[in-house]
C-alpha cells in the first residue's frame, strides 16, 4: 500500500507533456526532407504507392533519423527561425527527389518518340505513376527501369544518400540554391542525352525500314501505304524491342549510376561554407 502511495504521489516514469509536444515538433521536421523526397520522387511519390504508405514509411524513417542525429531544439522549433527552417529542409528533399524524376523521365521520352516513329502513338494507355497518357511502349521501358531500379539495390543507395544528406547538410545550417537550380538544369540536359542514346538505334532502323516501304510503294502503286507498311513497321519495331533488351538493360544501368553521381555531387555541394 505504501508502494502505491509512493508511486500515486511521484507520478510514473516518462517525459511530461510538454516535453512530448516538443520531441513530436522535432519529428515532424526531422521528416519534412525525407517526406518531401517520397512525394517528389519516381516510384515512391506516384500513384501506385497509397498516401497512407507514404506518410508511414516518411514517419518510419524520420524516426530512424531521429535517433541518429541532434535535433534542433525547441527553442528555435517555437520562434519565427522555424520557417525558413522548414522551406530549407523541404527544398532540399524536393530537389533530390524531382532531380531523380527527371533524369528517369529519359526513359519514358525515348518510349514516346520510339512509339511515334513506328506509329503506335495511337496505342495510349493511363499511366498509374503520373496520372495521364502515355504509350504503351513508354510504360513498358519505365516499368523495365524500375525493375532494374530495384534489383540493383538503387533504392537502397538512394534513401541511404538522403539519410546521409542530414550529416553533409545538418538541419538548420546554411544551404546554397543555385546549387539546387543548376543540378535540375543538368539534370534537363542528361535525360535528352539518355533518352537520344536509347531510341537513336531503334529509330535509325526504323527510318530505314521506313524508307525502304517509300520506295516499294512508289514502285508498286497497289500497294497500300496502311495495309502495307504499317504491319511491317509494328512487327519490325517488336522484334527490335526484343534484340535490344540486353543493350537497353545496360543503358538504364548507366543512367542509374549516372544519377546517383549527380544526386551525390549536388548534396555535397549544398552546404555553404
């Protein structure tokens, strides 16, 4: 009775509340640059992941984080600093994640142009990742990246490069943004030069197949251009789908490393001073 007494009138073991209050405020900015990058990234921030998985797993690594770096105190979580704080830190996040977007658009830009050259433009379908329409063959090429995306471990390397980004770039130290700008305009101009590196093959033989059916049909009027060269051309652009799976899978290899360089040298040039 008297050890009830005692623990009634001492209260039990813990933190108080207002202690609560400020480690939740510090988990919910410890999160603010990994959430950012789940939104704004390829395969995380699409429409195949539900919200809900997003904020879990956003709130799982914040946690993680948490226990690995020194938060910033309450005091400055409570005071006016806490805006630019937050622009920063949701700056940074968006910034790895829509660099990472853009260079993996290559892959669906060089399925559009493949698919308008052999003239299965007309073939759209809903992409689940943005929402709109897109050619079957760019789904099928973006698809074919992220599953080797995955089995080379990329999302691993990426997440442990954003985790790692809190001790190059600490939460609160000063960032530099045109670092942030000049990385996404690079980043504009590697995915034209990855995406013209996977479709210039598939489409010089198909100018050439299609310039061989000009000639036949100039020579042979009866034959019809749509019953004629379009069959050849949609069963030519498949086979050499197919004959260039092993180059395409090593370009996405390159294009993987490629943007796990820039993603590094743009998160090492952030920090000021």
């Amino acid at each position: 009775m008297n050890a009830l007494n005692a623990i009634s009138l001492g209260g039990l073991p813990g933190v108080p509340l207002q202690g609560l209050l400020d480690l939740l405020l510090q988990l919910l900015v410890v999160t603010l640059r990994v959430g950012a990058f789940l939104i704004s990234s390829p395969f995380f921030g699409s429409g195949m992941v539900p919200l809900q998985i997003r904020i879990v797993f956003s709130f799982g690594l914040g946690l993680f984080v948490f226990s690995q770096i020194e938060p910033p105190v309450p005091e400055v979580l409570t005071s006016f600093y806490v805006i630019p704080l937050v622009i920063q830190e949701l700056a940074i996040g968006l910034s790895v994640g829509l660099t990472l977007t853009i260079l993996f658009a290559a892959v669906g830009l060089a399925g559009e142009k493949i698919a308008a050259t052999s003239g299965l433009s007309f073939a759209m379908q809903v992409d689940p990742s943005g929402g709109g329409q897109s050619p079957v063959i760019s789904q099928m090429l973006t698809l074919f990246l992220l599953v080797i995306f995955f089995s080379l471990n990329g999302h691993m390397l990426i997440l442990a490069l954003v985790i790692e980004s809190y001790n190059t770039v600490p939460i609160g130290r000063a960032v530099v943004f045109p670092v942030m700008i000049q990385t996404g305009i690079d980043a504009g101009g590697l995915m034209f030069a990855f995406a013209a590196s996977i479709m210039l093959p598939i489409v010089a033989v198909l100018f050439i197949i299609n310039l061989a059916i000009g000639v036949i049909t100039k020579s042979a009027p009866q034959l019809n251009l749509f019953s004629f060269g379009f069959p050849i051309t949609i069963l030519s652009v498949f086979v050499l789908l197919i004959l260039s799976v092993t180059p395409i899978a090593w370009s996405f290899s390159d294009l993987l490393n490629d943007a796990f360089n820039v993603l590094q040298t743009m998160i090492g040039g952030m920090p000021d001073g």
